[in-house]
C-alpha cells in the first residue's frame, strides 16, 4: 500500500476480476425505448473505460437521431396514462425502485466505481444519497396539491390545479452518474411526467442498470426511456426543438447550459440547469480549526475533487493561515489513492486523460506564478488518470485556477484580513453554485447568508447536499431547484380556472 503522491497498483485479485466481469456483463447495454432493449439503429456502439486502468469495460449501444426520436415517441406515447395514472400508484412504485436501489447497493456502488473511478466507500454513499430522491420523491407524489378560494370581489371561485409538464428530456453528467439520475427522474416521475434520460457517454452503465431496476419495479412502458451517446448535440438538438417535448433538465457544464439554452428559447421550452461551480471555502480567524481541516477534506477531495459543489478556492484570515494550511497539507498528503476497489482508497483517478491535463495546466499555471506546492502538486506514474492531492499555499489571485473549475484533488489557498475582504473574494466569480464558511460567530453566518452569491451555503459544513433540500445556483451556476418541495414544482404547470359564483 502506498500514500501521498504514488498511486497503488496491485493487481486485481481473480476472484474480483470475476466479480467485476460478471456485474458489467449482466448490465443492459442496448437503448431503452418503449420499455424494450433495443440496439442502435445504426448499429454503433462505443467503449465504456475503467480510469483506473485505461481498460475497457465493455461496449454500449450508441444512440442516433432516429434512437432519440423514438425515445420521445415513446415517451409521447406514455405521457397520457402515466399523467392520468393515480398519485398514490406513483408513490408506490417510486418506494418500491428505492427498495429495489437500496437491496442493489453492492452491484450499483462496484459499478461506479468501475465506469467513473470513485472509492467504494463514496460509490455506496451515492447510492444511499441517490435512492434518498426516490423515497422523498414518493411521498411528495400523493401530494401534489392546488388551491380553491374566493376572489376577492366575490364573483368567481378561484381553482388552481397543479398538471405534470409533460414528456421531459433529461441530460445527466458523469460524475454522479446515480444520483444525477435518480434527482432528475424521481420528481419527473412523481409529478406525472414520462421521460428520456441522456446519460454521460463516460458513465453510461449506472443509468441502465438503474434503468432495468426501474423496469423490475413497476414503471410501466415508455415512462422512462434511455438512449447513451457519444454525439449528444446531434441527439438532443431535434429533441429540444421538438414541440412535443415539454421539459428540459441539463446538468453539467456552463458552456453547454448555454448552448441548450440557446436552442430551447425557440419553443420557449421550460429548463433547469445545474451548471458549473467554483465554489469559496471561508476559514475566519474564530473558526474551529480541526473542523475546518475535516470539512475541507470531504469537501474538496470527494469525488477526487470532480464535483460541482467542490471547494475550489480556500480563503482562510491571515492569523490562522500557516495553521490551517499546514494541517490540510499534512492530511491531503497522507491520503490513499488507489483504483476505487481496493481497500482503504480513498482518492481515486480523476475520469480522462483531457481532465487529467486539465489539473496539471492550472497548478503549473498556479506555480509559474508564485504558488508554493506543500503536498501533491503532479500527475502520479502508473495505470489509469491519478493526480496527486495537492495544496498549494501564496496563491496568486491572477492564477487561473481561482477563476476556472478545477475538478480534481487542488486546494489553492489565499489570505484575507478581513470579513469584507473575505465576502468580495467569494462573491468575484461568475458562478453561484455554493460556498462554505468556518466561523463560530453566530452573527457572522447570518451576514453571510445575505451577503454571499450563493444557491447554497454550509456553515461549519462540508457536505450540504440533501433530498429534502432544493439544490441549485444562481449567476451562471444555473436556473431552477431539483430536491425539495421545489423539486418536484420544476415537473408541473399551473392551470387556474375561473368559475362564475355558484351563488349568483
């Protein structure tokens, strides 16, 4: 076993090597349309790789333009029953996929790992965190509710009733390829609308493997259709441009928001978008420090650091800087990089060579202008796209890192002096996604809940993602809510129905 900045590389034990060959071998990989596998209709399909190896996993259909098309015939085709379909039958067979997820939390947490390269440990997290939508999501569906009052003049009764939106168009990233999945589809489904699931062409396996538990549940044919792809703009553009579809929820990056945004202003189509992040991490000079250090290390280094609700700029008060970043680098320094299946991992690789070349382009950016690296710092020898966990102390406010999204395991860290100077370097992004704060001032926390531009906000927290919570940003972080009693309001229309006074 091997820390710090050389990965570990033990060979796969047989016994392992056939149980990762058997789970992917018994993972769908055709397209899901109609409630049937199909294979493209071109008859394409492309690899799926493991990171932490460069191997192939396997190969997934390859959906086309005619694939998408009939994935929203489909969904077309289901949308009257499924809308009609009895609130509390949605409930049931929402519960009933969050069972089926939960009992396949071994199969569905081996696999990440495998098609995206998280620890096991974190794949079995997003497993829970990811069944949680289905579960928050069938007791949201029976109560769906709308209004009856008086209108103030007393001439009409007022009926607000609540409808599902209709077929929806749901395009997810790679690196949460659970999660993202069942955030999009549990509310979709509970509010009455049928979907098409775009996954990432990185992590398509997850998608179809909860897909099928989908099916084993209950969902009846066409509700939820799946279509992987490596050329997503060719398949998505006519979709969106479709006037059938009524409903488009985009996750990942904010170049791309804004193209899908482009294209759905012509139908004026209803979006959500959970776009990119750069996310501050605040140290104040009365914080906790040993809480400080723990919250930064979930919140930078899960996900190896590829997460949109990632630390990506640490600005810690100047008298408790040395400490603070002395203990982060000692910590990130100790930390376990592995392949995700391996005991005791606990960073993984980052998922490509492109991001790979990314991480090392901002800290060497970083460190041709003054940045000093304490721990980590460069690419690590070896199979599969591991970079080592880095922090980098004195870092220049020009350095690009501090403007881009850096998705991968790099705490740049700069000083402030004051609470001020602290809120206008957080607030200096385009981006709104979330932001963290150590501070034990009770007062301080409540100032930084209406002086950060943020979505959201963990106080003494480095994790604050919840079902029951709405998710989202603000700025060119994104538009719209997925998690909540907003959530769910992203799938329906509102129709109100004046009717004359039934006393007149």
């Amino acid at each position: 076993m091997t820390t710090g900045e050389t990965a570990r590389a033990e060979p796969v034990r047989p016994e392992q090597a056939t149980r990762e060959a058997s789970l992917v071998a018994s993972v769908p990989t055709d397209l899901l349309i109609g409630g049937r596998w199909v294979p493209a209709s071109a008859g394409e399909r492309f690899a799926v790789e493991d990171p932490a190896t460069g191997a192939v996993l396997t190969t997934v259909a390859d959906a086309s333009v005619e694939d998408g098309a009939a994935a929203l015939d489909a969904a077309v085709a289901a949308q009257g029953a499924w809308g009609r379909t009895a609130p509390r039958e949605r409930a049931e067979l929402l519960r009933a996929a969050f069972d089926a997820v939960v009992a396949r939390t071994e199969d569905l947490a081996l696999l990440m790992t495998l098609e995206m390269g998280k620890p096991l440990a974190e794949a079995r997290g997003e497993v829970a965190y990811g069944a949680e939508f289905l579960r928050w999501s069938s007791e949201q569906a029976a109560h769906v509710a709308g209004r009856y009052l008086p209108a103030p003049d007393g001439k009409q009764r007022l009926l607000v009733v609540k409808k599902p939106v209709g077929p929806c168009l749901l395009i997810t990233p790679w690196n949460f390829p659970l999660a993202m999945a069942t955030r999009k589809i549990a509310p979709a489904l509970a509010a009455g609308c049928t979907v098409v699931l775009k996954p990432a062409a990185e992590t398509p396996l997850t998608a179809l493997l909860f897909a099928q538990i989908l099916l084993e549940a209950g969902v009846p044919e066409g509700v939820v259709n799946v279509v992987p792809c490596t050329r997503a703009s060719e398949v998505t553009a006519p979709l969106i441009a479709d006037p059938r579809l009524r409903k488009l929820s985009f996750t990942g990056s904010t170049p791309v928001g804004k193209q899908l945004l482009k294209q759905a202003a012509d139908g004026v189509l209803r979006t959500s978008m959970e776009l990119g992040g750069n996310a501050p991490f605040l140290v104040f000079e009365d914080a906790d420090l040993d809480a400080a250090v723990e919250g930064a290390l979930l919140a930078k280094l899960r996900n190896s650091g590829e997460a949109c609700t990632s630390a990506n700029r640490f600005y810690v008060h100047s008298s408790v800087a040395q400490a603070f970043t002395a203990r982060l680098a000692e910590r990130v320094g100790a930390v376990t990089v592995s392949r995700g299946t391996e005991d005791g991992a606990q960073v993984g690789p980052v998922i490509n060579e492109k991001g790979r070349t990314k991480v090392a382009d901002l800290v060497d950016d970083a460190v041709a202008r003054g940045a000093r690296v304490l721990t980590g710092g460069s690419r690590v020898e070896g199979p599969g796209y591991f970079f080592a966990p880095t922090v980098l102390a004195d870092v220049p406010l020009g350095a690009r890192l501090l403007q881009e999204e850096i998705f991968g395991p790099v705490a740049p860290v700069v000083t402030f002096e004051t609470e001020d100077e602290a809120v206008a370097l957080a607030n200096d992004t385009q981006f709104g996604l979330v932001a963290y704060a150590y501070t034990t001032s009770t007062p301080r926390a409540l100032r930084l809940t209406e002086r950060l531009e943020t979505g959201m906000l963990g106080i003494n927290a480095g994790v604050i993602s919840n079902p029951a919570a709405p998710f989202g940003g603000v700025k060119q972080s994104g538009l719209g809510r997925e998690g909540g009693e907003e959530g769910i309001e992203e799938y329906l229309e509102t129709l109100y129905a004046g009717i004359a006074d039934p006393w007149g």
